[in-house]
C-alpha cells in the first residue's frame, strides 16, 4: 500500500468507525449471506457479537497500517483460526467483495474510486496474508 492509500483507509475508516457497529456489520453479514448463503453456518455467534468482532478487527487493521509487521503477524494467527472454522482460500473474495460494498453503503458521498482502490489494496494486503499464512502449511503437508 501507498502511503496515500494509508492515510485515505485510516481517513475513510474514521467516519465509519463513528457507526453503530452493529450497523456496518448488519449491513456486511446481510450481503455476505445474500451472495454465499452456504457460509452463514460458519458463524455461530450472534450477527451482533460477531459485527462487534469484525469492527475491533478492522479497527486494529486500520490502526496499524503505516506499522505492518507486528499487524500482519497478528492477521496470520486469526487466519489459521480461521481455517478450524472452516474457511477456504476462495472464501476471502467473498468477504473483501462484501466489505467493500459496505464501505461505499456506509460512506455514501466520501466513497470515491480512489477510496475504492485504496481498501481494495487493503484488503488484498490482508487477505494475501491471511491465506498464505493458513494455507501454506497446509499445502506442504498435503505434498
């Protein structure tokens, strides 16, 4: 990520954090179901809790932009979480596509092309991380 991009996620981020979380996380979990209803097993807490957990995520995400390593590292034990849960690498795209129309939902007229291209490089950046640190093991013990 660019530090333009940084600094336009962090920017961005603000106004969305200032929401209800259960508001952006209703709004993410309704089209994330909508679009891949077979997932909606995955979640055994409450939309509630869980929105609650997706905001801290992405609080401490954004927090931590501009000092990736101890983030990502951080990012990579979630994702091997993830996978006891039942998370599969084509997942992540069904995720990022969901939070990205969240965000434009939820920042209305901030949402901008450049907005859009700097947490798609966000979520690539993390979902990358997370898949490579989920899957690689995995894939060397299958060989």
């Amino acid at each position: 990520m660019t530090n333009n991009q940084i600094q336009i996620v962090k920017k961005t981020w603000s106004i969305v954090a200032k929401l209800d979380p259960s508001v952006a996380g209703t709004l993410f979990y309704t089209r994330l179901f909508a679009g891949s209803p077979e997932i909606k097993s995955m979640f055994k807490k409450p939309i509630q809790e869980q929105s609650a957990k997706l905001i801290s995520m992405i609080n401490y995400a954004v927090s931590k932009l501009d000092r990736p390593a101890t983030m990502l590292k951080d990012v990579a034990k979630l994702a091997r979480r993830h996978v006891e849960y039942g998370v599969q690498p084509g997942h992540y795209l069904l995720v990022g596509n969901a939070l990205i129309w969240t965000l434009a939902q939820a920042l209305d007229e901030h949402w901008t092309e450049e907005t859009r291209m700097a947490w798609a490089s966000c979520y690539t950046l993390l979902s990358n991380t997370m898949i490579e640190a989920a899957y690689r093991n995995l894939s060397s013990e299958a060989a």
